[in-house]
C-alpha cells in the first residue's frame, strides 16, 4: 500500500480488519477493529397490554418496555440502541510493535544488546589472535616476576606493568582494526554481524529496503573508532567511555529506536523477515 503523507489513521499493512495510526513517520502502536456501527434494529410500534387482555381480565401492570423506566429501576436503554459498552466496539489489544512505514518490524533493543555482546566476544577473540605475536615480551615478563616470587625474592612488579604499557596501545588498536573490518566486511555482505544474524536481526536504511555500502557502514561505525580511540588516550578516556554509554542507549528513548551511530548512518535495525 502506499505510504501515507500525514499523520491519521489508515488501514494497517498487515491486517486490513483493522486501522493503525501514522505519526507522520512511521507506524505507531496504536490500533483499533474496523468495524461499521450496526445498524439499529426496526422496532415494531409497542402493544398495549390492556388492549389485548381478555374480556373481563384484570388490568396487569404495564409492560415496561413501554414505560420510561422499568420496574423499580433506573431508565432503560432505547430500544434499536446500543448499550455504552458494546463489546463489539471494544478496543482490541494493542500490538506494540514499532513499524516503518513499508512495514518492517523495528528491532527491540534487548534483540540489539545480546547482539551486541555476542559481537564483542568475537571481535575480542579475533583481536587477542591477532595480538599474540605482541605478548611475547609482557608473557616473559609476567613469568620471570612468578619465578622471582616463588624463589622467595621480592621481585619489582612494575616490571610486567611497564611491559604490558608498551604494548597496550598497538593491541587497542589491532581491536580497533578488527571490529572495524569485521562489521564492515559482514554489514556489506550479509546486512547483519553474526549477532544481529543469532538475534533475526539486520540493518536497512531508513529510506527503504537496500543492501548496506560500504560508505554507510563505514560511517555507521564512525562513532565507535572514536569512542575506542579516546579511551586509549589516558587523559581525555572519560569521554570516551561516556560516548560508549550514550550511542548505544540512546536508542532507548529514540521514537524511532535509533542509536547515536544509526543516526549518523543514517540505518534502523529491524527484524529479519523469515
């Protein structure tokens, strides 16, 4: 169907029985039945009891449809009329999934944090592979300060620390490298990291359904090279890590549940259509 231009309520794309409201820019969570008001029933013009009682028969009390209010009790509802809480006009459940306006399912946020830890623990894996030739020189400093100890010597442990600082700065940015190459590599090819895959998730511009370029990926993760390159500098760290915390939990509040990165990229995470 096409996509509406202004805020109201439309046939919803994936259940023509009912009508979903468009904010301007996508499908909100808000639903109601489409169904027409029925009509009201003929009504038959009341008969008058005593005009119909035998010859001689005592006259009963009045049929209290034709009364205003019934026996002892308080007006009744016109006949042919409703009642005020017809249940075929009650609203039906509400689906609270958030939608673009094609129709794609924008991802929960909890789909996106497991996704993201998954991500993490391969980049990390991969970066420590590849780190390896670099730990020769703190591995044998690390062994020679146990040797010393268990010796019964007090060994000066500033020496393993001063060998792990020397090489602190080339394994961040061999993690750097790699996380980079790794999302790039599978946004491109796959439009999902193996996490968003595990988690039925993929990445899309918000503009329509399109394969991620390399330019977009790049610059989606431009955030995260800074935040990672920041907190390798001791003296301005804190951004760094404050920047971490902010990009991806923004998507929290974010009516369109965008985090910081996705914005600049201008992509939305929604579910993978099985």
């Amino acid at each position: 169907m096409t996509t509406p231009s202004a805020p109201g309520w439309y046939e919803d794309p994936d259940d023509a029985t009912r009508l979903r409201y468009f904010d301007g820019i996508v499908w909100s969570s808000h639903t109601t039945p489409r169904h027409a008001q029925p009509a009201a029933p003929a009504v038959n013009a009341p008969v008058d009891p005593a005009s119909t009682a035998a010859p001689g028969a005592p006259a009963g009390p009045a049929d209290p449809r034709t009364q205003g209010t019934p026996w002892g009790g308080a007006p009744q509802q016109p006949w042919g009329q409703p009642p005020a809480q017809h249940p075929h006009w009650q609203q039906a459940p509400v689906d609270r999934a958030l939608r673009m306006p094609d129709g794609d399912v924008v991802a929960e946020w909890w789909r996106r944090l497991l996704a993201w830890v998954v991500d993490s623990l391969l980049t990390g894996l991969l970066a420590g592979l590849a780190s390896l030739p670099l730990m020769g020189s703190y591995l044998d400093a690390v062994r020679d300060w146990l040797q010393a100890s268990a010796n019964g010597e007090n060994p000066d442990f500033s020496v393993p620390l001063n060998a792990f600082a020397e090489i602190a700065l080339p394994i961040g940015l061999i993690q750097i490298g790699v996380g980079l190459v790794y999302s790039t590599l599978f946004l491109v090819w796959r439009s999902a990291t193996p996490g968003k895959m595990l988690l039925g998730t993929i990445v899309r511009p918000t503009a329509g359904r399109a394969r991620i370029g390399v330019g977009v990926a790049l610059r989606r993760q431009s955030l995260g090279v800074v935040s990672d390159l920041l907190q390798l500098n001791p003296l301005v760290n804190v951004a760094g890590i404050v920047l971490s915390v902010v990009d991806p939990g923004w998507l929290i509040r974010d009516p369109r549940r965008q985090a910081l990165h996705d914005k600049v990229a201008d992509t939305v995470v929604v579910l993978r259509k099985r």
